[in-house]
C-alpha cells in the first residue's frame, strides 16, 4: 500500500524550498549519511503513508515523560479494559480507515506504521511467523496496555494466539502467524 518503495521508479522533480529548511535537511542528511534526495523521500513516504492517515485519525503527539506520569494512576483493570477496546473495536477502525479492509495484510502494515509512532522496533518474518520488538521505553504499565491492546488487535484479525516472548517496563517482544 506504500505509495514510494525502492523498487519503484523514480521522477526528476525540481522545485523551490526555504533556505533555513534546507540547512536543517543538510543537517539531517549529514548525521544520517544519506543523499538529499534520500532524506526527502523518507521525509515524504513517513508523511503520505503515516502523518497524514494519524492527522485525519485524531492522533496528538504526546511526550513519554506525560505517559510515564499519566499511565501508573490508572488502575489496571481499567488500563486492561481500555486496551481490549482499543485493539478490538477502535484499532480495527484505523485499519478500514486507511486500507479500506482489515485482512492479516494490513494488520501487519498497520502494526508497522503505529509501532514506528512508539519508539524503536524491529519486524522479522520467518516463513508466516511476524516476530515484533517493541522499545516503547515508558514502564511497565504501558507494556502491559500494550501486550492487552495488541493481543485484543492481532487476534481479532488473525483469529490465532499471539505469542509474546518478553514484556519489561521498556520493551514487547511478540510473534504471531498469518
């Protein structure tokens, strides 16, 4: 569904850019050891492919040091309804809202979108086995709404168990088959 992928030809486009913009992206593209072109082309898919689907979602930015304070004042049972909610009813919405259909091919473009919000993560996928690593690096709390909120999500789609390795107050490792 990614409208820009490497495999994908690409255009000569010419246009005009501020110059304390430009300095920035510089600046961006020299820590990252990549071209220009690079840089816009990853600035520009994370904003077709994600800013845009969140912005018309109703998604706010929020600072982890807020969830880190926020989070631990809701009671756990609370926090495990919340999240089978979340993953069940209101996530599978965002999945229709942005593919048109919920199918085990958009959950896992779903997942890595959302997860790319959280932090660092990493997907594997051997044979039909999605193997995720989540570093949301907020506590243990929000990796327990996390594990509720993806169990409740992947198994509405997949209708098969999700399998989760490790669940710490910083990081989520999980699999599960498609």
């Amino acid at each position: 569904m990614e409208l820009y992928d490497r495999r994908h030809n690409t255009v000569h486009y010419s246009f005009r850019i501020k110059e304390a913009i430009l300095s920035e992206l510089e600046k961006e593209r020299s820590e990252k050891g990549v071209s220009t072109g690079s840089l816009l082309n990853e600035i520009l898919d994370s904003y077709i492919n994600q800013f845009m689907h969140f912005k018309h979602l109703g998604f706010v930015p929020v600072p982890k040091d807020f969830l880190r304070k926020w989070i631990p004042k809701i009671n756990e049972k609370d926090l495990v309804k919340d999240a089978k909610e979340l993953g069940s009813v209101i996530a599978r919405e965002y999945i229709s809202y942005i593919f048109q259909v919920v199918n085990n091919e958009t959950l896992v473009e779903f997942l890595d979108m959302w997860l790319s919000r959280l932090g660092q993560h990493q997907h594997k996928i051997k044979d039909r086995i999605h193997w995720y690593a989540v570093n949301h690096d907020i506590n243990m709390q929000f990796s327990t709404h996390l594990k509720v909120f993806l169990s409740s999500l992947i198994e509405s789609v997949t209708m098969k168990p999700v399998k989760f390795i490790e669940v710490t107050p910083h990081v989520v490792t999980f699999s599960f088959e498609v």
